[in-house]
C-alpha cells in the first residue's frame, strides 16, 4: 500500500466535501457578537499547538455570561481531515450556546497515533489556558469526536485520567502527559466511530499508524476497546444503518453496558446518512435530531 497516495486521495474526497457544505452565518469580526456566532483562530508558536478553531455563541461582550464547552476531534481516517470539516458543527453548536473548539492534529504519514495524540495535549492545554477568555463554563465541559477522531477522543481521555492503567502508551508520546492538559469531561459523544484499531478496515494503515507488530508491543493492550471502555465518562453514540463502524459502537455500548457506565445509542434511519453526518452535515433533519439527542444526553435531560 502506498500510504501518501491513500492519504492524498482521502483528502481529496474531504476536501470536495468542504466545498460542497453550506456556509455558516458566522463573524470573524471582534471577540463576539450579539446577532451572530464568532469563529476564532486561535494560533500559538508551532510547539505550543496547531490552529483552533472557537466557535463563541452569541452575546454581549462584557456581559459576563458562561458557556458550556464543547471540544470536537474531527475524523479522516487518520490520514486526513481538517478543523473546517466541522465548521458547520462548530457553528451550530455555538447557536445552542455551546462555547466549541476544534483542534488541528496532524495526519498520518506525516506523524503517527502517538504524535496525534501529542498534538490533541498540547491543544487542551492552550483551551485550558484561554477558555475562560471566551466566557467558558469550565465545570460543564464535553468531548466529541467523529470517525477517527471519537478513537482519539477515547485514548487521549484516558490517557488524561488513568495514567497508570495507560502508562505503556503515555511511554510512547513525544513528551509526558501535561498536568494542564487535565481538562474535566462531563460526558463525551462518540459519532460513527473508529475504535477497533486491530480491525481490517484499519490493518492496512497500521504499520503507519502504530508500527507493524504493534499487538506484540507492552501498549497493545492500552490501544483495545475493552480496556479504555472501562475508563469513559458517559457516552452519546451516534450510529446509522449506513455506518460502515456500526460494529465498533455496538462493541462499545456492550463494554459500557457491562461497566454499568451511563450511556445512550443514538441510530439514524436514514439510508442517505453520510459518513460521519451529525459532524459534517448538521444541517440535515436527521443530523439535528442527533445533535439535539447529544445535547439533551450531556445536559442528563
């Protein structure tokens, strides 16, 4: 497998979907606005992180109003993908008075999982850093991700919150894993997940991603679904009956289940559900209706 011309060719059908999402009613213009969402760009030396993107709902500046917060990972399969995916999901979430960022990470070949992850710390403590700038609500914070980003939602939260039991994979980060980083999620929402990295969807990216014998390794075990399962807060799980990792949400719901974690299965019937949909196409009836469900879910409603 040539691994660049994958990626090239994933990026090419991401990029043509940004192209053919609608365009937000957002501002770029002043640190937030009463009558539209503000999007920033938030960018730090190139050590410190790469771009984020905030989404800042709507209000009056000065007024000293706190906002829920929202951190979203945006998938590609690893190998692709970008903050603007999920524009649209940003901005809708800042409607619902959500206060969003989305972290750049950087993309397989360029890096590998651990430096993914890598990037993913360091963006957290930049939020951890500037949320509150931006009128965040630090008690009520929730992590989402799409694809491949709800597996990097999963190993970065337990990583932040189970050292020990993630101590083989933390040994394999480009630094240690920053006490600032340690942001509190209330809950997290995993949509059209990729969790299964020893699958056979993920086998042929996996000597990129990881390293080619990695099952022989002292991490393997941190990388299993069964193991991080057990780390979760409560989970929203967003399927449909046209997701191709349908069988990686039923995994996990069945591991939470077991755990007796809170958690709730969100399914779209829809035959015309795309990849990834609630993240990349909120504008949709069905994709509304599991971004609401999501919100209700973190909200205990």
């Amino acid at each position: 497998m040539n691994i660049n011309q994958y990626a090239l060719r994933k990026e090419r059908s991401l990029q043509k979907i940004i192209k053919n999402q609608p365009k937000p009613n957002i501002t770029a213009i002043g640190v937030c606005s009463e009558t539209q969402v503000t999007h920033h760009i938030i960018t730090k030396r190139s050590d410190e992180c790469l771009p984020i993107s905030a989404f800042v709902p709507k209000h009056k500046e000065g007024d000293g109003k706190k906002f829920p917060v929202i951190i979203d990972i945006y998938g590609g399969n690893f190998v692709a993908g970008r903050s603007a995916l999920n524009t649209n999901f940003g901005a809708w979430c800042a409607e619902q008075g959500y206060l969003t960022f989305i972290p750049e990470y950087t993309p397989v070949p360029e890096t590998n999982l651990f430096g993914q992850l890598g990037d993913l710390l360091k963006a957290f403590v930049v939020i951890h850093r500037c949320a509150e700038r931006y009128g965040a609500d630090m008690s009520r914070m929730y992590l989402v991700g799409d694809g491949a980003g709800a597996a990097l939602a999963c190993l970065v939260y337990a990583l932040l919150w189970n050292p020990v039991s993630m101590q083989h994979l933390e040994d394999e980060l480009p630094f240690d894993v920053p006490q600032e980083a340690k942001l509190t999620f209330k809950a997290v929402c995993l949509q059209n997940s990729i969790l299964d990295l020893s699958s056979r969807k993920i086998s042929a990216i996996a000597p990129y991603l990881i390293e080619k014998d990695w099952k022989k390794t002292s991490y393997a075990e941190c990388l299993s679904l069964k193991t991080y399962a057990k780390m979760l807060p409560p989970c929203f799980l967003v399927t449909s009956i046209t997701d191709a990792h349908k069988r990686d949400t039923n995994q996990l719901a069945w591991q939470l289940k077991l755990k007796g974690t809170r958690y709730s299965v969100h399914s779209a019937n829809n035959l015309f559900a795309k990849e990834s949909f609630a993240a990349r196409h909120p504008e949709t009836q069905y994709s509304q209706a599991a971004n609401t469900a999501m919100l209700a879910f973190f909200e205990n409603k």
